[in-house]
C-alpha cells in the first residue's frame, strides 16, 4: 500500500519502531531526521506549525514514543469493551492527540528548564546522555503506573508547581489522557521515569511496591488483542 494511504497509527508505529530502535543501537539524535518513516508521518498533518512542533518533539531522545504507540495508538481493551484505534473515524482524534500531547512534553521540557534544576530534579540529570538509570529499588521503570488519566496535582510540602502543572497532572493537558505528560522515555529502550522524580505530587510518592504489583496485576486497557470487535470509549484511571 502507498505511504500515503497508511492510517496515522501505522504511520506512527512504523516511525516510533524505527527511531527507538536507532536509539537503542546509540544513533545520534539528529540522525534520524531524514528516516524514511520520519517525514510520511509528518506529511499526514496539514499544517506547517504541527510538523514543525512534531519533528522536534518525535526526536527529542526523551519522548516515550513506546507509551504513546501503547497508549494513544494503542487498542484498549477493557472488561466490556475494545476499541480498535485503525478504524478509519479515530484516525483525526488519534492525530490531533498526538500533536496535543507533543505540545505538552515540550511545555515540560521548558518548565524545568526555567523553574527548576534538570540536573537534579528527577533519577538522572536531564542533559541528552545516557547516565545510567537506578537499580538499587524495587521499582523497574516500567511506566505502567504512570498510564493515567490525571493525578490529585498536591505538590510536596516547600515545592511550588508552575500554575499549568495543575491543570496538566490533574490530567488537562489532553482531552481524553491516558498517559501522564511528565513520563520520559530513556533513549528508545524499555525503560520510562517520571520526569519530575524528586517534586512528584504526593499520591505519586505514595504509590508504593504493594500498589504496583496490583496495579500490575490488574493491567491495563492498553494490552494486546486481535483487532475487530468495537464498543464504547476507553476508560481513564485517574490516580490520588
Ligand atoms: S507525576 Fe510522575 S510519577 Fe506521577 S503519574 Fe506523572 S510521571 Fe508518573
């Protein structure tokens, strides 16, 4: 099939497998601009500002292009309920979700930046290196407990957050949230942090290893299924 007859969610997973691989393997940020999956998904939006925004935000080595592709482009599947995300009346929604939440990672990204200490504020300085992760806790970075649709925005006793913040953790930043817009990916690989680790809100850190393993357990709407069967709309969880 021509590219250009691709619904957005192939388009998006062809780029999303591409790049994260390519950062995995230590390709340079910058490298994979010109990739082959890179511009046909670009070209699916119509306005210059979108393509713009999405191609800085779709190579910024921190993007958790794997929980968007989970998330967003994701099927959900619920108790009494799937949607398949390559029917063709999503494929508006799905793009303009995409550009929403780009507009937020880079909002964060220059939050803290100006309000805060990228070298301190969460497990690992915030520079674009690869400074290794922690190991020494229980939890693995799997992200899941950060797929969401919002968080009482309280923020630790002495922290103020940027007015915006509240509206974003509380789950504003999108229209239908399923993922927490302060979740980085680490370079491609597995692995996703929370952002803004050491000023979270507090049901944040008061989300311990027993509550892991149930949310865990539990699962999510964002699990594998065979595509076809179609019913009502996702769920949100919304933690706090
Ligand atoms: S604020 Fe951090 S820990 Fe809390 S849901 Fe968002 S990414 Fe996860």
């Amino acid at each position: 099939m021509p590219l250009a007859n691709l619904h957005v969610k192939d388009l998006f997973q062809r780029f999303a497998q591409e790049r994260q691989e390519a950062l995995r393997a230590g390709e340079a940020s910058g490298d994979l601009s010109a990739a082959a999956s890179l511009e046909p998904l670009l070209a699916w939006f119509g306005k210059e500002e979108e393509r713009s925004l999405l191609r800085r935000v779709l190579l910024d080595s921190y993007f958790p292009l794997g929980m968007v592709e989970r998330t967003i482009f994701g099927n959900a599947d619920g108790m009494r309920f799937f949607i398949n995300k390559r029917r063709p009346e999503l494929e508006r929604h799905l793009g303009e979700e995409l550009v929403r939440t780009a507009r937020a990672f880079v909002r964060v990204r220059m939050d803290i930046e100006q309000f805060f200490d990228p070298g301190t504020i969460t497990c690992i300085p915030i520079d674009g290196r690869r400074h290794p992760l922690p190991t020494d806790q229980w939890c693995i970075l799997c992200g899941i407990c950060c797929e969401i649709g919002g968080v009482r925005p309280e923020p630790p006793a002495g922290t103020c957050y940027p007015e915006h913040w509240y509206v974003y953790l509380a789950g504003g930043a999108v229209e239908n949230q399923q993922l927490c817009p302060f979740l980085f990916q680490y370079f491609g690989g597995a692995r996703f942090f929370c952002a803004i680790h050491s000023v979270k809100p507090v049901a944040c850190r008061q989300f311990d290893e027993e509550a892991c393993r149930t949310r865990v357990k539990e699962g999510g709407v964002h699990r594998g299924r065979p595509e076809g069967r179609v019913y009502r709309r996702s769920q949100q969880v919304v933690r706090g």
